[in-house]
C-alpha cells in the first residue's frame, strides 16, 4: 500500500473535468465537476439519514440500488434541497444531458449537489455545465474537480492510494461546515467520490464501503448540523484486471484496509479545513463497553460546544471534557474516569492529577493535538476527529447562506 | 394567580440571605446563599441526569428521597464537582455546620454548589459563609440570595406569584451557560430554588415539579452542555394553612400551574440571559405524533450551531431549520413541513413560499422572536426556548473556566 498523486484520475479508466459556469455568485470559481468511469463501474454509496434528503440524494441512492453506475456529476453553490418536484425534475434533466453527453443511460449517472438550500437550480447554467465537464474530460482531472465541489472548503481535497496487488483507489471531498455526519449505511454536507480501477462486484464493494465510513466520514464533526445532502459514492471499473475481489480473499482485505485509510484521510482533511477551525483534535475514548458506547463518548466531547470553546481558548479545561463525558448517555463509573492531553495525565479515578498547568496550555498550542480519554476497563475504543469553535466560525455562519 | 414580588421569601415563613467570603475571584461579589423554612419543609428536586454527578447533588438527592427539608445552602464560584472523597465529606460537614446554625439536623440541609469543576472547596471560606448568612437571615433576603448564586449571570432571577386561594411561591434561579438542562425526574449548571407556603406532602409536590419541570427548565438551551450540578429544589412549608393540596383537588390544579409559571419565568429568566446571547428565541413545534416528538424536534432547531449563528446573524435562513427538523430523529412527511418565523410563513409543503426576504429579516432584528414549524396533522405540540450562538459566546467560554 502506497499513497500516489492523482486523486479520482489515478486509478485506470477514470476521467474528471471541473468547469465554472456562474452558479457560484462569486464569479469565476468553478461550480461542476464530473468524473466518469471508461466502463460501467460497480457502485456503492452512503447518504444523509436525514429526513429532508435533497431531489439529488433520493435519485443518487435509486441508481446505487441498481448498483451500476458510469459517472458522478456534481454541482456546487445550490444544493438543490427543499426544492419541491421541481428540484426532483432537474435532477432528471441533469442526469439525461450527462448520459446524453457520454454515450450512457440517465440511470447509469449519479447526480450530487451542494450550497445554499430552497433555491432551484439554474439549470442553463447546470446544462452548460455538463456539457463543458464532459468536452474537459482528462485523466489528470481529478484537481479540477475536486475545486469544483468547494463550498466553503479553503482547499481541494483529493488522495490517491496503490494497493500491492496492482488495484489503486483515488478520491475528492469536500465539506468545511454543516458536518456532522450520519451516513446511512453509516457521514455534513460532505460529499466524496471514490474511484477504484479493482474488480469488485456491487454487494462486496457496498459491505467495505459501509465499514469503511462508520470509522471515517461518521467520526468526524465541524458543527452539529447533519446535512440533507450528504452523500459517499464509490466506483468500482475492474480496469486493473486480476482476481474479482470477494470476502476472504486477501486482496479484499487489503482493498478495505485501503478504503479506510482513503476515507479516514478524506475526513481529516474536512476536519483540519473546517469552517474557522483553528485546531484539529484528535478524540480517543478506551475502555468502554462497546465500540459504540465508545464513539457515543468521543462524539459528545467533539461536539460540545464548551469543549469546543476551550480547545479554541487554547485552555486545558479538562472539567468540560469530563462533563461531556458524563452526559454523553453511557454507563460508567466516574471514579474510573482517566483524561489525557497528550502525554500528560490530568484526569486519575474521576480526580484530577498534579499536572502542571503551564505544560498543558502549551500542548493546546499545537494546531494539532490528542485528547484520550478512559471510561473503565472494557475493550471498546474509538476515534474522532473534531475543531474547535471560533470566531471565524460565528463570523461566517452569521452571514453565509446555507 | 397574580405575581408578586420578594422572590423566595414571599412566601410565608422563609427568610433568606446572600453573602461574599471570597470564593468568588473576583473579590467582594456574592458567593454563599441560604434559603431556610421556619418549619420543617415537604421537599422535592430533580438533578441533573450528567453521571459525574458532583458531590452536593448526590448528598441532596439523598435529602430529596426523605423528602423533608429545612434549609438550601449554596455557594457560587466552585462547583464541587469531579473533587473525589475530599468532595464528599465538604459537602456533609457544610450540612453540618448549616445545622447546627439554624439548630435542624444535616440530613435536612440541601446543599448545592456552582462555578469551576475539579477544584476542592476552600472550606475555611465556606464554612464562615455559613455562619455568615445564618447571621444574615431576613424575611426580605432573596435578592441577595440570587446575587449571590450567580455565576456568569449578569443579573439576578427571582419571581413570586400569589394562588387565589392563600398560598404564594417564590424563585431564585442561576444559569448562563452550560445550560442545556436534561433533569430526572426531568434540567445546565442551573439551579433554581423555589419556596411556597402551600400545605402539600412530598409525593404530590415532586409530582407536580416533575411536571413542571419538564415543560419549563428542560425546554431550554444556551449551549448544548448538560452540567454535573443542575439542581431544582422546592420546599412546602405549609404555613399558608389551609387544606392539604392533593391530587384531584381544583387547588392542586392551580398550585402546579402557579408552579409551572414560575418554572417557566425563571427558566426564559435563564435564556434571555443566556451567555453572549443577544437573542431570545421561542422555537414551537406543532403537528408532531407526540409531545415527545414535538420536543425532539424543538430541541434540534434549538441546539443547532448552524440555526444558532443564523439567528445571530439575523439571516431568515429556514434552510438550516428545515435541515435541523430533518435530523432531529422524529419520522415526518417532508412535504408536509411549514416554517413560520412570527407572521410570515417562509415554507410551506417542505418547499420555500415567496416571502420577502427583507421583511423576514427585519422581524429577526427584534430581541425577541418566534419560529414555528409545523410537521404533520398529530396533536403533539411543544414550545423550546433558545439563545443564539455570538462572539461573546466564543469568547466568554474560551477563556472562563467552568
């Protein structure tokens, strides 16, 4: 397994374009992106559970349910969401030009799109823009693309992986703010796409892509807003040839083990870019009775909103921390609970340590630091990934319309 | 049912009082207060569900099970929370000392604390504190008892109402931040202590706080932080006479309303002076399957970061509440949802109407304003009340240390 450039264009038979046709109100940046598999690809997809799905996510998750796809197109500066029928029409129309543009069927075309809420796509422009997408293909368009999807993002997201038995995985995200994702089957508006050239029938890719994404898109948080767009697709084209991978096999172990590490870096790359972000922490909970109790321990510390402040007031104010951890619904016995900050202990048996304050704050000074924390003696763990919450984050809320 | 002044010593045979010994940083403010009941007093509490229960909730349940109390210490600056077995034997001999200056017995005395988390009392100060307000005590002692249980508050909270048939009520109430009260039996680091004269034994009495309690102080947020210490206590002494109020009774009926009133003033008290907050938003939800639903669903709007900034923002921006509506875990038809924010319905059949936007946003430059979403055809129905998340917010949390 090694990390190579490319993002979503390196692996075999995949192409991208991002093109700038005016949906964005800032003139100029680039607002579509498609990215298209040579041949039918395997697809398999984690979307939103939120109720208010966007028109694009509710066709998105039709054309995984046929489990084929040969292309995503995706537009940023309106997220098509609260659109009525006629958002769910536009949906349509996009997916017919993009079919229409490569030589597929609509229903082979997954559709994303992310910005501003209740407003109806401009669909000349939207039109323009497949039409521009697909005349731009290139097999080294995965930059392009990954701009094009940036909402609030101050980067483009984008990570490519080799797997040892030939097969690579690439991918773009995006997403800054409204982050806290809740992906069914298990992720803010986060979209990414992954692109595989493995050969991998649907139901094995959708079984590693779920796995993948409890672990990575799920545990991680900007703000506490759950998006109605947020959607995870990933295409499988076999373009790498060999053995079809199936559970069991040794490759598909290590195709999933690559899955993750692609996922869980496309989620850190949200985090470290999230909206106002100042600081990007690591929340490690041991110790608890389940993997689940674990991760419902770590996301109440990373979305607490006094928890949040402090990492921003760069103040080792362990006391919140304990706080989130006693409201965060599971069972545990306070004097079992042990807190660190780094490599310095500040919590032992529900008390705190002789720790040296001054040395805790300049831990907290780092752009980059962990908070490990112990419930009890069980064998369930978890990560999470969170921000801070600081005034760039009111600053840009106050005013950005999302 | 009208309103009175003197907060907990309205009502008949309470005297109260508030005191500086210096536990407070910030040299001369207030920071020990005592309520006492002339007579013995039928008691009833709920406590915050946070597992890292400090010390003197624990010590005060315990009183609360007996159901019978004489007085209310608390003291401001120090939370007496996450401080071990040292924590727990302040809080009996502050109950003891309380005793023996008021001549009742430890087991009688509640006993709460407030302020920083994971710091042992100074005990010398408290313990003079005691002796202090003992000394101290007046029919007319309230609002120094409410000036000194604040902590980030910037003003005091205390009402009284009169019932039509004799007996009175009175509250004092503290909370700015980490309030987002979640009480058993159903509330942030709130306290509220509530005296009245009605005669009324504990079991109808913890029925109708718990009643009280679940429409009133756990219907509100400043942040999303459930506090060790969240303490509701009410004490009946009995000494308006009269029948004793009991279930079926057209007085009881109108004792837990008076109660509910109170709950509710003192719980918006909380809100409007919320941390940072620069609005006060009343958030209703109608239509809903249940009351519980209807709760869910307040309780999302009103905890989201992102609805939170916009209303700080002064933005119309349903688009976040719709989102909000949709994560808040409670099944609903998106196209049935509608959005008002005070007159003008923004959303109507899940899809935007064509509301000026300029109007919206000049009702949101109010103090004051309501949003009301209507999810469905049920009966359930609920009423949340919320802040909005500013820079002072920010500020205030990065720096104090809770």
């Amino acid at each position: 397994m090694r990390t190579l450039e490319g993002g979503v264009t390196a692996p075999k038979g995949f192409r991208a374009a991002g093109v700038a046709v005016g949906i964005k109100a800032e003139g100029g940046k680039k607002d579509c992106a498609l990215v298209v598999s040579h041949r039918l690809a395997s697809l398999a997809g984690a979307f939103t559970t939120n109720l208010m799905k966007a028109a694009p996510v509710k066709w998105t998750e039709a054309v995984c349910r046929w489990g084929k796809a040969r292309a995503v197109f995706i537009n940023s500066g309106n997220a098509n969401s609260c659109t009525g029928p006629q958002g769910e029409r536009d949906v349509v129309e996009t997916a017919q030009r993009v079919a229409q543009a490569i030589q597929a069927r609509a229903e082979e075309i997954c559709v994303c799109s992310t910005g501003v809420i209740g407003v109806s796509l401009p669909m000349g422009r939207v039109l323009a823009g497949v039409d521009a997408c697909a005349k731009g293909l290139s097999n080294r368009g995965s930059r392009d693309a990954a701009e094009a999807i940036m909402t609030t993002d101050t980067r483009p997201k984008e990570r490519a992986i080799e797997t040892s038995f030939g097969a690579s995985l690439g991918g773009i995200a995006k997403g800054a703010g409204m982050i806290a994702p809740s992906l069914a089957p298990p992720p803010a508006t986060m979209i990414a796409v992954i692109t595989t050239d493995a050969v991998v029938e649907p139901g094995p890719l959708a079984e590693a892509l779920s796995r993948a994404v409890t672990v990575s898109f799920n545990r991680i948080c900007v703000d506490n807003d759950t998006s109605t767009n947020d959607t995870v697709l990933c295409l499988a084209n076999g373009q790498a040839g060999g053995p079809t991978l199936a559970p069991g096999m040794a490759e598909y172990v290590e195709f999933e083990e690559s899955l993750t590490q692609l996922c869980q870096g496309l989620a850190k790359d949200m985090v470290e870019d999230g909206e106002g972000a100042t600081k990007f922490v690591e929340i490690v909970v041991e110790g608890a009775g389940s993997v689940a109790d674990a991760e419902k321990v770590a996301r109440a510390v990373g979305q607490s909103q006094l928890c949040k402040t402090a990492f921003f007031g760069q103040d080792p104010n362990w006391g919140r921390i304990a706080c989130a951890v006693g409201y965060a619904g599971v069972p545990f016995e306070p004097v079992a609970l042990a807190i660190w900050l780094e490599d310095i202990q500040l919590v032992s048996k529900g008390a705190p340590t002789a720790y040296d304050e001054k040395e805790a704050a300049a831990r907290m000074e780092l752009a980059q630091f962990q908070i490990r924390i112990r419930i009890g003696e069980g064998a369930g763990s978890a990560v999470f990934w969170t921000t801070d919450l600081s005034h760039d984050y009111v600053t840009l809320n106050a005013h950005y319309r999302s």
